[in-house]
C-alpha cells in the first residue's frame, strides 16, 4: 500500500531522540565440569539419607576484562578488521539436597552459594567506544548436572557440568532526527465482573438423539 507523504507529515514531526545503536549481536555458550565443594548449614544433612541431588546456575556477572586488540578475518569472500574482546564471568552454582530424615519426612537442603570465574575470548564488530555487555538467555539450553558426589559431614564435593548461553551485545548511544509523535497515557482500564450464566453442556447431535 502506498504511503500518502502529505498525510503522514500532518501527522508526525522530526524529533531527536537518543538511543543505542548495535554494532553486533551474538550468542555464546559456556561450558564447563568442574569439581566444586558445597557446603550446607551445619547438621541440616546429619540423619539425611540421601536420594536425590540437582543443581541451579545463574550468570552473576559478565563484563570486559583487558585491552582489545584488532584481528583481521575473512568474512565471506570479504577481509573485515574486527575485535578480539575478553570477557570474564562470575557463574553461581548451587546444590539442592533432596533426602529422608531420621524421622521418615523428606527434607530438600540449600547449600551455599559457589561461585566460579572464567574467561573467554570473543570476535566481535567492536570499535573503541562501543560497550560490550552479555547476560544469560532464560531457556531450556541453560544445563546444571550432578555426576558423581561425596559427602563430608555438612559439605558435598560434586562433579558440576554446566552450559550456559549467553546473548553478547555492542552498543554505542547515537543521537537520530526520526519522524514521530509523542505518546500519551492510555486511559483506565476498568474491569467490571459479572455474573455467570448458566449454560447447557455442549450436546452431540450426531449419536444422540438418534
């Protein structure tokens, strides 16, 4: 459909407005299995036989750590000058216990937190004076796993693997001249209940009657 111009400047005007641009966008995921020790609250697993052992992650904090430096790479058929950018990330494990008491109830026990630091190494469009930040994506992919473990007393030593995928963002804040208009405040939204009228079940014409 085509747009009618006059129209739509009677509509909008010019305006600025500040916004960040995206100079790239990526995933990246982190895998790791590490042996990690856990420790709970004292004597919450004393009389604990325990069945059953999971683990949560959380990405804590993902920010740049060191110079960039440029790298040349192929692109297509295409040489492009892009950056190497670390970054390092501080990833909290814990573990749940889930057992039976002495007593036959079952009781699911909170460690303390663990906290884990690694770094890696990204390409990435980044420029000096873009920002690069990166937070986990809330999906299905992000994977905590138990393997084997020992207990001592109120700490468990257990093999951690662990994947998390993050979504990677370079950003600069730029200044447009867009055509727009200013929003107003939608009106109040009232919800008045009724009451409900009694209707017949939903029949089956086709057995019955016959």
């Amino acid at each position: 459909m085509a747009i009618n111009l006059e129209h739509f400047d009677q509509k909008y005007s010019p305006e600025c407005i500040q916004v960040c641009k995206v100079y790239d966008w990526t995933t990246n995921v982190v895998s790791l299995t590490q042996d990690l020790t856990f420790t709970f609250p004292t004597g919450s697993l004393t009389g604990v036989t325990i069945s059953q052992v999971n683990c949560s992650v959380s990405l804590l904090e993902c920010v740049e750590d060191g110079p960039r430096r440029d790298i040349e790479c192929m692109v297509g058929d295409q040489p492009v000058t892009l950056q190497a950018v670390t970054l390092s990330k501080t990833i909290q494990v814990i573990l749940e216990v889930i057992g039976t008491n002495t007593e036959g109830a079952q009781v699911t026990v909170l460690s303390t937190p663990v906290m884990i630091t690694t770094s890696e190494e990204v390409i990435l469009c980044a420029p000096e004076g873009t920002t690069v930040c990166c937070n986990s994506t809330q999906n299905d992919f992000n994977v905590c796993r138990v393997g084997a473990f020992t207990q001592n007393g109120d700490t468990i030593t257990a093999t951690i693997l662990l994947r998390i995928c993050q979504s990677i963002v370079v950003t600069f804040e730029v200044i447009l001249e867009v055509a727009a208009r200013f929003c107003q405040p939608r009106p109040e939204i009232i919800c008045e209940e009724e009451c409900p009228v009694d209707v017949f079940p939903p029949q089956c014409p086709s057995i019955f009657p016959v």
